[in-house]
C-alpha cells in the first residue's frame, strides 16, 4: 500500500526505558504534566473526578511494549481453572 511507517523515540512514561515507535499505533496514556499521573488520578493512587484544566493541560505519553504486556497481565490475571467445575446441568430435561 505505501504507507510510511515513521518511527519515533521516545521515553516510556511507566518504565521511562527510551523506544521507538510508530506515533499512529503506539499505546499511549493521559498524563496531567502538573501531577505526572493521569487526570483524576491523586498522588494517593486514588481517583477523582478530573477537573476541565486538567484534561487541557494534559498530554499523551506513549508506552513501552513491555509495559503493556505487564498492564495486560495486571488487567487480565490468568483466568482461574475452572476444569474441575461440575459438569452437569441442573436445568437438563
Ligand atoms: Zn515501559
């Protein structure tokens, strides 16, 4: 097709590790400049409504892959096993 897949370096704002990435399909976070941390999220882990100049002020950071493999893994801890489930069906005929 043609397209041009222009890398860029940057620094991975979880794990600060320089990369380089494509701008149009790199993973990126919100981040408030003034707290380092994303809109609504406190210094205490907390969150809270974002205010209006937190959202203008804030900008987007790109992250590493192997961040985003360790988010995802954060976000999607292996399933527990449910092979030894009951199988049957306490609804069949
Ligand atoms: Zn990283």
């Amino acid at each position: 097709m043609g397209d041009e897949q222009i890398t860029t370096i940057g620094g991975c704002y979880a794990c600060k590790r320089t990369f380089s990435f494509i701008p149009a399909s790199v993973t990126t976070v919100t981040v408030d400049p003034e707290t380092g941390l994303p809109p609504g999220m406190t210094v205490l882990g907390t969150s809270r409504e974002p205010t209006p100049e937190a959202l203008a002020r804030s900008v987007k950071k790109p992250i590493c892959p192997d961040c985003i493999d360790k988010a995802k893994a954060f976000l999607h801890p292996p399933a527990p096993q449910f092979d030894t489930w009951p199988r049957g069906n306490p609804h069949r005929d």
